[in-house]
C-alpha cells in the first residue's frame, strides 16, 4: 500500500550471537539495523587497532557479511584468513578492507557505508562508536582487567565493565535508530564482553530507557566460562539492568527446550551448561517471558536458529 512503511527494527550486539539474528532478519519486509560493539582487542582486529588506531572490524565484518547479498565467491573473498605471509599472516581480507577504506575517506562509520554499498548490504550498519575505545572490567575480589580478550581469561567473577576512555560517545545514527526504532533486539552473544559494550554508553542507555518500541533480549542458550559460569536468564537480565538501570528491557526470549547427548558433552569440557530460565524470577522482573525451541539442532557447536528467531522476532511486531 501506498504511504505505509515497513517496521523498523534495530539489533545491538557483536561476536557470533548477531550475524545469526541479522541473517534470518534480513529476507523480512522490515528497515534493518545493526549497532555493532568495536571494542574487541585480539585476533587480527587487535593488530589493526593498534597499528591505524581505529575501532575494531571484526563483528563489523562479518554483520556486513550476514546482511550481504553478493555471489559467494564474492563472500569468500571478503571473509579470506590469510594463514601465511610475513604481516598477513591471521588477517581477515574484510578487515583490511575496512582499515583501507577508513583511510580512504578519512572516516570509520564512512568506509562502512561505502564498503556496505560496494557488497549491496540490506539494512544499515552502525558501529557503536566511531573511536578507538577499550573495554575494562572490575572484579568482585577489586581487581581491574583491560581488554576485552583478557576478561573471560582472568576466570573471576565480573562486578561490572567499562569502557575508556572516558568519555566514549556513541554515534548519532545510531542513538536515533533506537529512539525511532518499532522493536529493538539486544542479540545473545558473550554477555560482558559483546553484549554490554554496546549498552554501557549513557547515552544509549537513555535511548532505550526512552525509545516507544518494545526492547526484547534474545538469551543465550548456554554459559560461558571466564563471564557467566552458572548464571541464569535472571542473572544475565540483571547483569544488565545493573549496569543501565531497570525497565530498559521489557521481553525475554528463552530456549525451553533440553540440550542433551553429544553436544552438551563437548561444552560440559569448557564448563559451560546450559543456562536456565527461572521464570518466577524473571516474572518479578516485569519482563514478559517468550519460551521458543530456538536452538539449530544441525549443527556440532550451539547456535539459535535463524529462521526460528527470525520469525519469532517478527511477530513480535
């Protein structure tokens, strides 16, 4: 029909969680778009960070990879690793193309948008911050951690994140996004080093404290050692409200069915289990609680099933 426009959804995360949502997302009549963390250190994002001072490509890479339309070849190409080569050696060729082309037209957020037309990406895609900026954690025992690679590694239990330096903004667009968003997704991913760097901006906090739109977090199926070893759905919720106070999320999206056999056993060996949703908490919580089988039971290493949030996400609306 004429005049009507489609729904405008928004997804804030980073790490594997996200491109997940964004792939079964992306074939909906919906306006799409992405608020991806930069705050990763290792790999082949911590040497480009270091060398051109410029926010991490990584989970910049592979949402512009999920959200592409282009021959597979093509793909290929962009997500190449270089095993061998004196410099080159664990590179990803997107990531150097987007260290490239932020040196190109002098801007992040910039060499986004242009690679982002090159590889006919549907949706926008927004980095949180358009700097350089370094996540750090507290610990309960008083301890400080630097570096986003380095917290799950301490293997103590996490008081709170934050980023440095001080203060990060996060950038315009995307703070717009979430106020004129129809329904805002907080994606699973790691739960203080992906999810919560996203959100710890005051100025996003206050974007989701006062966009209209239903704010939904997808929870993850399992814990992960090194940042949420035994916590709950509850636990993950209030890691989150902890740090951007109460009311901002307002849905929970939970798997409701077990994990068993084969591939619990092979995370059982990185003491990770499964986390459980202890609905009176939540309930105490004023959140509204979505039990779904969202898991993608082809695969050896647990993931949601895209299509399968995809279409919960959409009904939402």
């Amino acid at each position: 029909m004429e005049g009507t426009k489609n729904p405008h959804v928004v997804v804030l995360g980073g790490g594997t969680g996200m491109p997940v949502l964004l792939r079964g997302l992306k074939d909906y009549p919906i306006d799409l778009s992405a608020i991806v963390t930069v705050a990763d250190d290792g790999g082949s994002s911590g040497r480009l960070r270091t060398e051109m001072a410029i926010p991490a490509p990584g989970d910049i890479r592979n949402v512009i990879a999920a959200l592409s339309d282009v021959e597979p070849m093509l793909m290929d190409l962009f997500q190449h690793r270089f095993k061998n080569g004196n410099g080159l050696s664990g590179h990803s060729m997107g990531n150097l193309l987007l260290a490239a082309m932020t040196s190109v037209t002098g801007d992040f957020y910039n060499g986004i948008k242009e690679i982002s037309r090159v590889l006919n990406v549907k949706g926008k895609i927004y980095p949180i911050a358009n700097q350089n900026m370094f996540l750090h954690a507290e610990m309960t025992d008083g301890t400080i951690i630097s570096g986003e690679s380095n917290i799950p590694l301490a293997n103590k239990k996490i008081r709170r994140v934050f980023l440095k330096p001080e203060p990060v903004f996060p950038l315009p667009e995307a703070v717009q996004a979430i106020e004129e968003a129809d329904l805002v997704v907080i994606a699973p991913g790691s739960l203080y080093t992906s999810t919560l760097p996203n959100l710890i901006m005051p100025q996003i906090g206050d974007a989701l404290q006062n966009t209209n739109s239903k704010v939904v977090y997808v929870c993850n199926v399992m814990t992960q050692e090194g940042e949420t070893s035994g916590y709950s759905a509850a636990d993950h919720v209030q890691a989150i409200t902890d740090h951007i106070g109460q009311g901002c999320i307002h849905s929970i999206i939970v798997n409701n069915k077990p994990i068993q056999g084969d591939v619990r056993a092979i995370y059982a060996e990185e003491n990770a289990a499964p986390v459980i949703y202890d609905t009176d908490r939540l309930i105490g919580m004023g959140l509204e609680i979505i039990e779904a089988d969202i898991v993608d039971r082809q695969r050896k290493m647990l993931r949601h099933d895209t299509s399968k949030v995809a279409k919960l996400l959409y009904s939402l609306l």
